[in-house]
C-alpha cells in the first residue's frame, strides 16, 4: 500500500536516542567514588586526632605560666631549671609615686621701684643666701635718706633746748620766780619735741630700709633659674614675674603618697622614732637617683584617692633630684627575718591561685599551691606550701604537669645533660648542644 512506501529511512549517521541512555549510569558513579574518597580522608583525619589526643598529657588543674624556656627531650624527661628555696631576711618595701619638692622655693622680687642697674648671678647659678643677685638705682633712696636724717636732727635741736629751758624754770619755780603753769607749759613742749624727734627717727628708719632694698639680695641658698628681667628695666614690687626664681636644692625632699592600708605600718614606725630609708628612682624605676629619710607624714587622707602623704629628705650632694621632677619612691619599711625566698620565676599561677613546681628525690615534679608574702626585686617571700631546701622549677615550667618525670639541672650546670636541655655556662648564657646560639640566664637573687 502506499503508505507504507512513504516510510522514511533512517539518516546515515544520525544520532540514536538509545544510544545516550548508558551515559547517566557513569556520571553517577563517578559522584559516588568522589563522596567515598572524601568519606575515607574524614575517617582517616578523625582517627589520626583521636590518636593524638589519646597520646597527649593530661592537664592536673595548674596552669604552667608559658612563655618561659626548657625543653624536652624526645622520649625523655623534660629538661628543667631548678634552684633551691633558702631561708633568708627580705626586705618589706613600699612603692609609690612622687614628685621632687624643694624646701623653699622663692620669686626673688624687688622691694621698692626703679631702674635696674646691676645683674650679679649667671642663670643655673648656686647662691648662698645674703648674696647681692641685683643692684637698683640707689640714688633717689640716697637722697632721701639724707632729707630724713636733717629733718631728724632739727627734732633733736628743738628737743635738747625744750629740756633746758625745762630744767631752767623747775629751778626757778623752786625759787617762787615763775608760775608753776610756766613750767606745766614748758613740759609740754618738751613732749611735742621727744614726739617729733621719734617721728623723723621712724622716717630715718623707713629711707635706710628703702636704700638697703636696692640690693636685691638672695633670701635662702639654692640655684637660680632663668633670668626674667633685663639691666636696664624699671622694676616695680608688683611685677608678676619677679627677677628670677630661687629654688634650695640641697637639701631637697620628694613628697610621695602611700594607699591608706599601709598608715598603721607607717605611724608604727615613725613613733618608734625608726629612721625609714627612702629610696628615689627615675620614671621607668630602672636607676635610683638618690636615697634618703623619711621625715613626716601628713595628717590627713584624702578622701578621693584613698592616699595619704608622705615627705623624704635627701641630702642631694650630687643634685640628681631636680625641682618638680617625677620619681618613684620604694621606702623599706621592715625587715622579715627568717623568711623562705625563693626566685619570682618559680611562681606559677592557675585556677587554684600560686603554685610552684618542686622536683622530688624520685625526679618528679608535684605543683604545690603557696602563700606569697613580700616581694623584693626578683625574690619572693613563701608564707606557706614548701620548705627551706626544696628544689623548686625556675624554668622551663610551661609544659610540666604533675607527676611528670624532668632532668633537673642547677643554673651552674654544665652543658651535658641527658636531655640535651639548657644548661649555664660562666658567663651567664644557655649553651645549645648543637653550637646554637644560647640565650641570657634570667636574673635570680636567691
């Protein structure tokens, strides 16, 4: 029929529907091979990190410092730095701020006005006091002086021939040859002239007072600052700025303040009559500048800070304590005898407070928790926890735990340790096994 010969054949080269169907079934497998290489590396990682926890010290409860040096041999003790805690005095020292204050400070000022003719001091200068530091025009004052003493000896004049003729007439009213009201009148006069006569001498006094003003003399011992006026200027008492500042420097004192807590330890001392040292150091309190005594103490505290405060004294010979100057103050004020010091590196601290490592005669390590006393500079006072003789970790403590096994070595130990860990050498510095370079040994003033 010829339907049937209307049939297209199929074109040569064609592409076959059926053909792309067996193309799914390899996407998906390659996707399942891809989530089961992931699944296997995550199964390999979490059994790696399960291993290397199991591997891993437990902690005990103290937490090391860190940051501090020691190694650890492979498969070894942990190489440690021990010293041991001694029976020793330490100090008890108060730390504070203060500030330079000298005894006196002064604006050397003029007494009277006029020109300022003499300058007699170089700026920075020492001048002891009663030195002429400046001469004013003198001849006004001179002038006037000289007025007041003539005006002086005229009261005198008058005086002396009152009182004469006063002893004349008490004479001849004894004769009944004048009145007595002559006599009464004359005595008068007499006082109106001693009147006059001590009236000019208070002017005399007031011109020679004025003239010795025109030497500007120093009023205390101490140096002089920068020069404020020039020779040459018209200077008058009211000029604000004065001549020149004048501040005694030797003796000078540092007044400091104290927290209130520390009054009773301080007025104990003071009315035992106990001379107190005091100690001044720079700003970043690395050098002290100068030492010196305690002196007073104030009589109040004030009330928004909570501070009291003190003043020290120091001789200042060399003048390393400058005016107005900032200083830290350490003032040593008792002595703990019989105390247990240890080094301030061996402390440690946790969650349960201060602890310190102790190496047994069995070469492990117990964390003891301590009582800390005063501290003075890099020792520390042990109230309680360890005993005088116990051989406690300097270094290398930030990977201990209790219980663990250590190579201790004194800081004079030679280099040659099992575990190959630090070791001082003589001149104060770690020799590294391998030739490296060492580091400096931490200060210990056990």
């Amino acid at each position: 029929m010829s339907h049937l010969t209307t049939e297209v054949a199929p074109t040569k080269g064609a592409p076959n529907p059926d053909l792309s169907l067996p193309t799914k079934p390899k996407k998906r497998k390659g996707r399942w091979s891809v989530l089961f290489v992931l699944a296997a590396v995550l199964i390999l990682g979490t059994a790696a990190l399960l291993h290397y926890r199991s591997k891993a010290p437990k902690t005990t409860g103290f937490a090391g410092a860190g940051g501090r040096r020691g190694g650890s041999g492979t498969g070894g003790p942990l190489a440690v730095v021990v010293n041991v805690a001694k029976t020793a005095d330490i100090n008890i020292i108060l730390n504070g701020l203060g500030t330079v204050t000298p005894l006196a400070t002064v604006t050397v000022r003029t007494q009277i006005p006029g020109y300022l003719t003499q300058i007699n001091f170089a700026e920075d200068q020492l001048v002891n006091k009663g030195d002429v530091l400046a001469v004013i025009d003198s001849r006004p004052y001179q002038a006037t002086l000289e007025q007041a003493q003539g005006q002086l000896l005229q009261a005198q004049a008058q005086y002396k021939e009152a009182q004469i003729d006063l002893d004349r007439y008490v004479t001849l009213s004894g004769q009944d040859s004048i009145s007595k009201q002559q006599v009464d009148a004359q005595q008068a006069l007499v006082s109106q002239y001693a009147g006059m006569v001590k009236q000019n001498q208070g002017v005399v006094d007031n011109a020679q007072l004025n003239f010795s003003y025109c030497n500007v003399t120093a009023p205390v011992s101490g140096r002089v600052g920068l020069r404020l006026v020039d020779q040459g200027n018209y200077v008058t008492p009211g000029d604000a700025n004065g001549l020149v500042l004048l501040a005694e420097v030797k003796p000078i004192t540092v007044i400091f303040t104290l927290p209130e807590d520390n009054i009773p330890q301080v007025v104990k001392q003071v009315r035992a009559g106990a001379k107190i040292p005091v100690d001044a150091y720079n700003r970043d309190n690395t050098v002290k500048l100068a030492t010196g005594v305690l002196s007073t103490i104030d009589n109040t505290v004030d009330p928004t800070t909570g501070t009291f405060k003190l003043r020290a004294t120091f001789p200042n010979d060399d003048e390393a304590l400058f005016p107005n100057q900032f200083v830290n103050v350490a003032m040593l004020i008792d002595v703990q005898h019989g105390a247990t010091v240890v080094s301030t590196s061996a402390i440690e601290r946790g969650q349960q407070g201060s602890f310190v490592y102790v190496v047994g005669t069995d070469k492990k390590v117990t964390a003891k928790t301590v009582t800390l006393g005063a501290t003075e500079g890099e020792r520390v006072a042990v109230l309680t926890g360890i005993s005088p003789g116990d051989k406690v970790v300097v270094d290398g403590a930030d990977r201990l735990k209790d219980g663990m096994d250590v190579d201790a070595q004194f800081p004079n130990q030679g280099a040659g340790g099992k575990s190959g860990g630090h070791a001082w050498n003589k001149d104060g510095k770690t020799g590294a096994p391998d030739g490296g370079q060492g580091h400096h040994k931490p200060s210990d003033s056990n």
